[in-house]
C-alpha cells in the first residue's frame, strides 16, 4: 500500500476528528496526540479534537493530552474523520462520528484490518505501530519536539521497548531521529512504561500466582475477575503489562491473559513467542491483532473461555510439529 501525505489528504477541512480504538493502549494515544499536535501546527485554523476514551494517566506527559475529549461531543458531520490504530468497529462511540464524516482517513497495523475502512487507507502490518506510520505521513518541517515524543512514546509501547519482533531497522532509525529532538527518553519509558503502582504489582502477584500452565509448559493462563478489580479499586487500564510477564515464563510459547468485563464476559489477550499466529485465534473469536499479540472478548465462564481458546491454538500447535 502506498503512502499518503496526511496534510494534503486533509487540505481544506474545516473540523478534524482524530480517533483510535477502546481501551486506547500507548500507540493509540500516541498516535492520535502525535496527528493532532501535528494537524494543529500545519492547519492552525482547523477545528481539530482528539476523541478517545479516557487513556491511562501516564500519557498525561504528552502535549494537550489534557484537550482529549472522552464524552465524544462533536456536531456532525465532521469534514474529516481520522480513524488510527484500529478499524472502524473497534471506534466505540467515535464509530458514529466516523460513519457520518465527509472523508474518512484509517491508518493502522494491525494485520486484521486487511484493506482500511476509509475512503484512504495506509495500513501496514509490518509496521511496528501506528505511530510509526504516522510519522511516516507527516512533512517533517513540522516536526518539534512535542510531536516527536508522543510518536515515540507510541513506538516505545507498542515494540515493549524495541524489543517484540515487530520491530526493524526502520522502526530503530525513526527512533534516532525521534531523540535528536532531545525530549528525556529515559524518563519516558520508565514512567510510561515500566513503573507501576503498589495495586498494579500487587495484582500483577495475584494473577502470577493463580496462573495455570497447560499442554505441557507452552501455554500458560490466568485471569482477574471483577470482585478482584474491586477489591484494589483498580481498573483494566491496571492489567497492562500482566500478559507480557506471563509470555517470558521459560518454556511458555502462547500466553493467555483475560479479566472480566461483565456477566460471563471476558476481554481475553494473548501473546505467542515464536510460532502460534495469536492474531488468527483472536479473529476466530472475532477479535484480531497481530501475528505476536492479539485480542478479541468472549463469552461463557473462565472455563468455557479457555477450553475454546485452547482448541485453537492446539491446532496450530499439532499443525507446526507435523510441518
Ligand atoms: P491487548 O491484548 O494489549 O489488548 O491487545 C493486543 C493487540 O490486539 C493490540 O494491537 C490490540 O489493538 C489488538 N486487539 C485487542 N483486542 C482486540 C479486539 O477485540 N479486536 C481487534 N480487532 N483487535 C484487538
Ligand atoms: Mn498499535
């Protein structure tokens, strides 16, 4: 797919939405400040807002991260709809706005979302992130250091520090270029990234310790029901991170993780290491993703969740020892 030159596409506009996808994650919140701080320099006449839902509290350190609108309060239609990181079903309450936009723009990586879902598409699964792509779209004579810290903090999160196999020698030199604007990185990804809170360590623990391991050491589970949120007073946004340390158990090549999110609901994320195409188990249950992580929501008890889940990944697991 080719590129698009973002400030062209946007030419003329009156009123810009940017948005990206639920439970916004780093690359979403990085991304979407990233086109806004951006869009409002080059277009500074533009209605430009940013709707997503309300991201974790760390991203505070991005520029007019506190201008973000979670009540998605925008008199439509818009002129242009900008939908990042996701396709338009995974929008929430933004999917209304973008369905009644004069023009939609969709970048994204995620190798579910095939073909985009605007009238202009630069979607590339073997990009790192969104705001890798983002980046890529942008006319450089723009760039400043704000701008060049929410893309990066977007990369940042989304290759868990440059190390996931989503990163390349591309997505490396892009962060080069990103530090020459001499924002403190390492700050950055110490208290975007690895600092947690005493709740979020302490269910961390929990989830470790009533972890289970399954078919024989590759695959490993556990999960966090609502009455354990409510008993630290913590919200999802206090689980990221919990799949990732489960993935690195020696031995383990598919981690599950899921939590509660309503009456026999379960938002369920996996992670894979070498071989098992998590993205593919994850469409299956209507989700999606990327080869290494992917995501999807399911229905039954943790049990029914598991054994279904199981099944799939099983499959591929004989499919790889026979190749
Ligand atoms: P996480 O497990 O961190 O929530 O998500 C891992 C990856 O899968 C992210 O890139 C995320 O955007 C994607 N993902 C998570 N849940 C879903 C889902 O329900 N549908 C789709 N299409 N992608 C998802
Ligand atoms: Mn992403």
């Amino acid at each position: 797919m080719e590129s698009i030159n973002l400030l062209k596409e946007c030419e003329g506009a009156q009123s810009i939405v940017i948005s990206g996808h639920v439970r916004p994650d780093g690359d979403c919140v990085g991304s979407c400040m990233a086109a806004y701080l951006y869009l409002k320099k080059a277009m500074p006449s533009a209605d430009i807002k940013v709707c997503i839902e309300k991201p974790a509290s760390v991203f505070g350190c991005i520029k007019d991260f506190e201008l973000i609108d979670s009540s998605f309060s925008v008199e439509a239609p818009v002129d242009v709809m900008i939908a990042l990181d996701c396709e338009k079903s995974r929008l929430g309450e933004a999917e209304e706005i973008f369905k009644l936009a004069k023009k939609t723009i969709n970048i994204d990586h995620h190798i579910s979302n095939e073909h985009g879902c605007g009238d202009i598409n630069y979607v590339i699964p073997s990009a790192s992130s969104t705001s890798e792509l983002i980046y890529d779209v942008m006319d450089k004579s723009y760039m400043d250091m704000d701008i060049a810290k929410a893309v990066y903090i977007g990369i940042v999160h989304d290759t868990g520090v440059f190390k996931y196999s989503n990163t390349s020698p591309k997505t490396l030199r892009i962060a080069a270029e990103l530090i020459e604007y001499g924002f403190d990185f390492p700050s950055i990804i110490d208290e975007t990234f690895y600092e947690k809170t005493f709740v979020q360590n302490q269910i961390l623990g929990r989830a470790l310790l009533e972890s289970i391991m399954f078919m024989d050491g590759k695959c490993i589970v556990s999960y966090v029901n609502q009455s354990t949120l409510d008993f630290y007073n913590a919200t999802p946004t206090d689980l990221e991170g919990i799949v990732n340390q489960l993935r690195i158990i020696k031995g383990v090549e598919c981690a599950i993780f899921m939590y509660q999110v309503g009456n026999l609901e379960y938002k369920v994320s996996l992670r894979s290491c070498k071989y098992v195409d998590v993205s593919k188990v994850a469409s299956y249950f209507g989700g999606g993703g990327h080869v290494r992580a992917a995501g999807c929501t399911m229905n039954g008890t943790f049990h029914d969740v598991i054994n279904n889940i199981s099944g799939q990944i099983e499959k591929q697991m004989k499919e790889y020892v026979t190749e």
